[in-house]
C-alpha cells in the first residue's frame, strides 16, 4: 500500500467554524508533512513531524494546530479561519527516501 | 534545503524527448536531487533522486553534472499525459520546499 489518504476532498467552512483535516498512511513512514498551495503556486510547507514529534513548524498562525496521534495519523485542526487560506492542503509522508503525497483537501473559507 | 532555479515553462512535442534543466549550485555534498511532478489539481508525484551518479527508472532518467551543480530530468517520449509541473528540489532530510518549477506542455 503506497497511498496517502486525505479526507475530506472538499471542505467548505465560515470563519467562525473549528474543523479538521485528517491524512493517513499505512507504509511505515516516520515522516509526515503538511503543505498549502494556492493557486498555480508551488506547495509551500507549514508543518514536519518526524517520529511524531513536531520538527519544524514554518512560522503559521495559530489558527492552524498539527497534530501527530501516531506514526499512521496527522490531522491538521482548523479554527478562525480567514477567506485567504483557502487554499488545497497536501500531506505527504517519506522514510528517508521519496514523499508520497495525498491528493490534498481544497477548503474554502467563506 | 538547496535553492534550485528552473526555467519557467517549456514545450515539448509528443513523442519527443523533454529535458528539463535545473540548477542547484548552492547544493551540498549529502543532499540528493529529486524530481517530482504535479499534474493539474492533484498531489505531486515522485519521479526520481540522484546524488553523484546518473539514474534511470520506468518514468525518466536524470543526469546529473559531475559538479553537482546542475542537473537534467529526461523524459525519453514524452506523452501528452506528461504535461504537468516538474519541481527539482534537493535536500537530504525531511526539511523538503518545492522552488517555482518548470511547466511543461506536450503539444501533439
């Protein structure tokens, strides 16, 4: 299995709303990764957790909150969001070698 | 992290063989070069890394210059399914940032 699963695909949200996003792997990587992309931008990264601990968090506001449960697990916890982080969210998961990604979630903040 | 620059965007025709360079002069000696590509609205798909040595798998094969400074992703009969963003990025940890890319056509 070398997939990583993202949910949802689409997720439509107002500022208002707390919402999570939920990216899952079963290949034994011990890194997992958030990203944003806007649109025809390249994938900008936010988060790295590296065996479940975070290792690097680029600066993002704390109305974005990673979480690692276990090594298959990260979820991506929204709350406050404004109209410009709409945007499609990738994760991605490696071991030392390539990264597989997700197919992301596109969120739209309204 | 190496700062890589590529070109813009590039065309190619159908069948033809696409090389598309990248440029990593800052790159160090324990960082690898890998190639991804993202086809419109989807996850960016691996491709293939190198670190001294020229590599070829199913997909493409890199070329990499003896310096390490440059180095150069072909796709052997490039397809219109190949149109997509290429992204060069090097790096040897999970400290790993996609520069601009190259966004290649195939046109028939």
């Amino acid at each position: 299995d070398t997939e990583v699963t993202q949910t949802p695909k689409h997720l439509v949200m107002g500022m208002t709303n707390k919402k999570s996003l939920k990216c899952e792997q079963h290949m034994g990587h011990r890194a997992m990764y958030w990203y944003k992309q806007k649109a025809k931008k390249p994938p900008e990264l936010m988060f790295v957790y590296s065996y479940e601990k975070l290792s690097i968090n680029e600066s993002v506001p704390s109305r974005f909150s990673p979480e690692c449960p276990n090594s298959s697990l990260l979820n991506l916890h929204l709350h406050a969001l404004q109209p410009e982080d709409s945007a499609l969210y990738l994760c991605a998961s490696s071991q030392g070698q390539e990264a597989f990604f997700g197919q992301g979630t596109r969120l739209t903040v309204v | 992290d190496a700062k890589t620059t590529q070109p813009p965007s590039m065309d190619c025709a159908e069948g033809r063989a696409a090389n598309l360079p990248c440029n990593h002069s800052t790159i160090s000696g324990n960082e690898y070069v890998y190639w991804y590509r993202q086809i419109h609205s989807q996850g960016p798909q691996y491709i293939i890394h190198g670190l001294k040595n020229n590599e070829t798998n199913e997909m493409a094969s890199l070329i990499i210059t003896e310096d390490r400074k440059s180095s150069t992703l072909i796709l052997p009969h490039a397809t219109l399914r190949d149109t997509a963003v290429y992204y060069c990025i090097g790096h040897n940890n999970n400290d790993m940032r996609f520069g601009a890319g190259t966004r290649l056509t195939v046109k028939p």
